[in-house]
C-alpha cells in the first residue's frame, strides 16, 4: 500500500476520533445531567454502543459520504486528504471551545471546498434545479400549516410571545413535511439536498419527538410523585442512552467508512465501493475511543446550558433523539448527531413552557451548525490551492 494511501486512511480515523471528542456530548449529556451515571461511566457505555451501532445498521451512510457529494472522477486521494484535515481543524477548534457542531458537515465542507478547488464546481453532485423548487414548495404548505396550528394552540394557552411560537410552529411544519414527502417517495431528497435540509430537519423533528414523549410521560405518569418517577427513569435512562449511542455510532462512525473507502477505490485496491469489514471495526472503534476520551466542555454546554433535565425529560430527549437517528441512518443520509440530541433537550425543555429553554444559546448553537459547511469548504478550498502552488512550483 502506498505510502499516501496510509496517510488518507490514518487522518481519516483521526477525524472519527476527534468527531467522538466532540459528539461525546450527545451520548453521554444527559445522563451526566441527571446524574444517573458518572461521567466516566457514561463514556464507557457510549463507547461501547458506538462500536456496536455500525454492525447494527447498514453502510448506506458511508456511500453518501463516498459517492454522493463529490463525482468519484474527482474523488482524488489529494482531495480527499486535503477535505479530512480542514475537517479534523474545525472540529477540534470547536471542541476546545466547547461548541457542539456537526463533524459530518466539517468533513462535507471539507470534501466539497477541496473539490471545487481542483475541478471547478462541477465536481460537486448538485440537486436539480426541479427538485429544489418542488422541496421549497413543499416545505411552504408544511411551514404554513404548522404556523397556524402552533399559533392557535399558543393562543388559547395564553402565551404572550406568539409571534415566536408561530415563528417556531412554522419551523415545525416545515420539518415535517420534508420526512413526510421522503417517505412517502412523493419527491427524492438525497445527496448534498438532504443533507443540507436536514441541518434545519434533524434538530427539529428531534425537538417534536421529545417533546411529545414529554408531554405523554407528563399526563401518563400524573400521579406519580417525584421520587418514583426519578428511580423509574433513573434505569430507563440507560436504556435510551444506549439506543441514542447505537445510532451514534452507526451515524457518525460511517464518515470515516465511506472516506477510507474511496481512498482504496482512488488507489486502485478496490474495484466497486463496497465498504470492507475491517474497514467497519476499526472505524467504529476510532470513534469509540474519541468519546470514551470526551469533550468534557461540549458536555457542559449540552448538560446544563440549554435547559435544566431531569431522568424522565433525560430519557424523552434521548429516545426522541435516537428515533431521528434510527430513521435518518436508514435513509443514508449523514447528519449532525449534536443537531438531533440538541432539538431532542430544546423539546424536552419546551415541554415545561417557552421559557424553560435558554434560546441565547440555542441561537449561539445554531450560527455555529450554519457556518460549519461554509467555513469548512473556504478552508478546504483555500489549502487546496496552496498544495497545489507548492507542489507545482
């Protein structure tokens, strides 16, 4: 094997390791927040259940990353090399800043600003103009509806800011009309669309499930006091954690899978795109062992800066977390796992009211997941021109 080839397939396993430095805080946040493991013991579970995840679901997520951004004409070891180390960069600089960002689109951000770099932006697999005006078309009728019914909803609950309660009623209804067309094979949304539509869907639809588990927990568990409800979800709690570290780790492991694996196809060692075994294990253990080290300021953030959690909201937002998931792995889609825990606790907290969430944070949160992309494929794009420069000259 060449000696570049190794290089490609090491950085590749070091941005899963420090995609697990920062994704730390998705597995373990909220039972660190309700104190129902230790941190340590919460790593130790998420680890494992990351290497687990990836044997559970199929590599479908790897091929997106593989095949579905970048034209594999253009899918060079330079370019991929050069995607992986502007994505390795971001992600640790946010995890040293205690910034919870999609590592998944830091290595999107990488592969396409580096690929523009060396064959124009026709290297990049683009939606069709038709299937975007057809997604926005949509996405209006939903937001539209989902306005009308939060705000009503808002109305005769006698909330006073209803102008963000529509506002965030259309967000919702936007959200889940892009699932609903999805599933319903009604319009294909794949490729760098769904996974630049999912950056706004994954926390949403997050938020909506857990939020809902709430409010039926709430109603089913009345009257139940507090002390009984805490034990109950205490154990719970392990059980969701788990389930959220399943589809983690089958998320999130596969950006390495599916870069390791173009690497072997650009050098020749793989004739199809065909995920290897070994290339799944020592995957899911790179990113295992970036979690089991933790970004222990991610977690903070994520523990107690969004909102209060308490061992039943804890288990709601990592079940309403873990379901996003589940579904968008089956749809081989890569998404931000910090996006879809953190709509998960934003829905939990809102299950006691609009206030009960700190929306200055959100906000801080959120600017940081829209500039992940663009900041990622400038830098690419920038140190692709330079190697070239360099080793041209």
């Amino acid at each position: 094997m060449e000696p570049i080839l190794i290089v490609g397939i090491a950085l590749a396993l070091l941005f899963n390791f420090v995609n697990g430095l920062n994704d730390a805080a998705n597995s373990v946040a909220t039972v660190v927040a309700t104190r129902v493991l230790t941190p340590l013991q919460a790593v130790l579970l998420a680890a494992f259940f990351n290497m687990v995840g990836p044997l559970v679901f199929t590599t479908v997520v790897a091929t997106t990353i593989g095949k579905g951004i970048v034209g594999a004409e253009f899918m060079t070891t330079q370019v991929i090399l050069i995607g992986l180390v502007s994505a390795i960069l971001w992600v640790t600089v946010s995890s040293y800043s205690g910034i919870p960002i999609s590592a998944s689109h830091a290595l999107v951000g990488g592969l396409i600003g580096s690929a523009a770099a060396f064959a124009g932006l026709d290297a990049i697999l683009w939606p069709d103009a038709g299937t975007v005006a057809w997604l926005a078309f949509y996405a209006a009728i939903g937001a539209a509806l989902g306005g009308t019914v939060l705000g009503l909803f808002g109305y005769l609950k006698g909330e006073e800011d209803l102008f963000h309660i529509i506002g965030l009623g259309a967000l919702c209804g936007m959200a889940i009309s892009i699932p609903v067309i999805t599933v319903m094979k009604i319009l294909p949304v794949s490729g760098i669309l769904a996974i630049l539509v999912f950056i706004v869907v994954a926390p949403v639809i997050g938020l909506i499930a857990a939020f809902l588990i709430g409010m039926a927990v709430v109603r089913f568990f009345r009257n139940k006091n507090s002390r009984t409800m805490n034990s109950l979800f205490r154990k719970l709690q392990l059980l969701s954690a788990s389930f959220y570290s399943i589809g983690h780790g089958s998320n999130d492991a596969q950006n390495a899978m599916g870069v390791i694996t173009a690497i072997l196809v650009a050098g020749g060692l793989l004739s199809e795109f065909i995920v290897p075994l070994w290339v799944i294990i020592v995957s899911a253990s790179a990113i295992a062992l970036g979690t089991f080290f933790g970004g222990w300021r991610v977690v903070e953030t994520m523990a107690t800066k969004i909102t209060k959690l308490r061992p039943y909201q804890g288990f709601c937002a990592e079940t309403g977390g873990g379901l996003v998931l589940a579904f968008v792995t089956a749809s081989g889609v890569p998404v931000s796992t910090t996006h879809a825990i953190s709509g998960a606790i934003m829905g939990v907290g809102a299950s006691r009211g609009y206030s009960a969430v700190q929306w200055g944070v959100v906000r801080r949160i959120v600017a940081a997941w829209i500039l992940t992309i663009p900041l990622t494929s400038a830098f690419a794009f920038l140190s692709f021109l330079l190697f070239r420069m360099f080793s041209q000259g």
